[in-house]
C-alpha cells in the first residue's frame, strides 16, 4: 500500500509540475526546485539524543533559519564537520570519539532543515552561508565534509572570499549538479520544458548554469591541501566524482575503499583521516 501511494503521489506530482510547465514556467520552477530541496529525513530521533543533547551549543541565526551547533572541547586545534543531505551531527558520533582521543576541538551544526535546525530546504549555497558563520564564530583549522557536506565544504573554500583552512576532508561527495538534475528527472518523470524553466531557475536565482556547477570545478581554485575518501561500491554518489575532484586540486590524496558504501563508516578511514590531519 505504501508503495502504491508513493507511486501515485510521485506521478500527480509530475503531472502537475510538467502541466503547470506550458502555463506558468517559473511557478513551475520553482515547485520543483522546492521539492528537489526538500528532505524527507534527516530529523533527531530518541536514540540519538543522549550524544547530541549534552553537546548542544547556542543557536545562531541566518536568514530566518536556526541552526544548532555542537561542541566537543578540546584544547588541540579546531575541527568543523559538516554532513551530508538527510543526516545531522549524530552521523560522526565514532569518528568524534576517535578526535577526542588526539584532543581536537570538536564543532559539528545540523544543516537547515535537518537534526535540529530549522528550515524546509538545502541546498549548497545557503549551507555555504550557514557554513561562513560557523567558520567566523569557532575559526576552525580544519574542515571535514561529508556527500553533500563535502561539495558544500569545495563550493565554500573556492570563493574569494573565503577562509582559508589549513586542510580539507572531503568523503564521499558528489560531482556535477546537473547528473543530480537528471536523477531528480528520472524519478520525477519531468519533461523537457518543466527542466527548461528549472535551468532559468538556476540562473536567475543563482547565477549559475547547472552544467558549470560541480565539485571538480570548485577544486580547481582551491590550493589547500585535500584528503578525499570515496567507496568504490558507493551507490548513491559514483567514485568517479571524488577522481574528478582528486585530479582538479592542486594539492590532493585519494583513497578508494571497497565495501563500506557511502557511510564509509570505517575504523581504518577515521585512522587515515587523523593520520592526514596529523601530518
């Protein structure tokens, strides 16, 4: 039955978009950039509140949007770790654990519209914003990111306005936008006006082409020393992705791993990560 709903739901959905596509473009646009940004997960739940509530840091606002940070105190340098789409800061719980143990000052936030944060929508640029005012309000030394996290971390590093990092880890990110686009067609059934207007969308908003927004492009501006992780058998975000960021920075290690999908929770990957950090 619910397969049967979730299937009926997703075809009224495309129907409209697309029907609403010949009437009003940008309406349409923007329905369907509302859904491609809006996460179905991603919430605390009871399991994960005795790790997360003695941790809690004072909320800071932006653009309407509360945002929860967390700190594990330290007296070695600071770390930023910033996690990926439909997640929250409970995702790094045993890589926080082995951090402690080399005495890093530990900050972690739930993205907008995840954990406990406020907010409907994600989407890279605006976790780029929450992302300057974590980075001015702890001045970490590090950034660590996951999937989304991790393009998130690349688009942020490669603006020139940007606060530099004395080394990045990125795990698992995606590369191109548009590849995402063209999944969020498939799975919606969009036809070719309905992702006409969503590409306008893009631009007047964002000032961007889909096509020129991608990891690999952020890399290229980026001089700081990159750790990049990526499982071989990852089935949500291809490893080609982190080869395509590896071989467009300047200063980059790759790993590949094999069998740990795109969690990559690993005791051996949280042990390359502190070896890296600690070079």
């Amino acid at each position: 039955m619910q397969k049967l709903f979730k299937k009926l739901f997703i075809g009224s959905l495309s129907f409209y978009i697309n029907s609403l596509a010949y009437i009003n473009p940008r309406a349409a646009a923007r329905k369907a950039f509302r859904v491609f940004s809006k996460p179905r997960q991603g919430k605390i739940g009871p399991h994960h509140q005795d790790f997360l509530d003695s941790n809690l840091e004072p909320k800071i606002e932006i653009e309407g949007i509360t945002i929860q940070p967390y700190r594990w105190q330290g007296t070695g340098k600071t770390i930023v770790l910033v996690h990926g789409w439909e997640s929250h800061s409970h995702r790094w719980k045993e890589m926080i654990h082995r951090l402690q143990k080399e005495s890093y000052n530990i900050i972690a936030f739930d993205a907008p519209a995840h954990g406990y944060s406020s907010g409907k929508y994600l989407y890279v640029p605006i976790y780029s914003k929450v992302l300057d005012e974590v980075i001015a309000l702890y001045k970490p030394t590090f950034l660590i990111g996951h999937s989304m996290g991790g393009m998130t971390v690349l688009f942020n590093q490669a603006q020139t306005s940007a606060t530099e990092m004395e080394k990045l880890v990125i795990l698992g990110a995606p590369d191109k936008l548009d590849s995402l686009v063209d999944q969020y067609r498939a799975i919606l059934g969009l036809n070719q006006k309905a992702i006409d207007a969503l590409e306008e969308f893009f631009k007047r908003r964002f000032n961007f082409k889909t096509k020129d927004f991608s990891s690999s492009a952020f890399a290229k501006k980026i001089q700081t020393p990159t750790l990049l992780i990526h499982d071989k058998e990852d089935t949500i975000t291809p490893a080609t992705g982190s080869q395509a960021i590896h071989k467009a920075l300047k200063n980059s290690e790759y790993i590949e791993t094999k069998g740990l999908n795109h969690s990559l929770y690993d005791k051996e990957v949280n042990e390359k990560i502190i070896n890296f950090l600690s070079k």
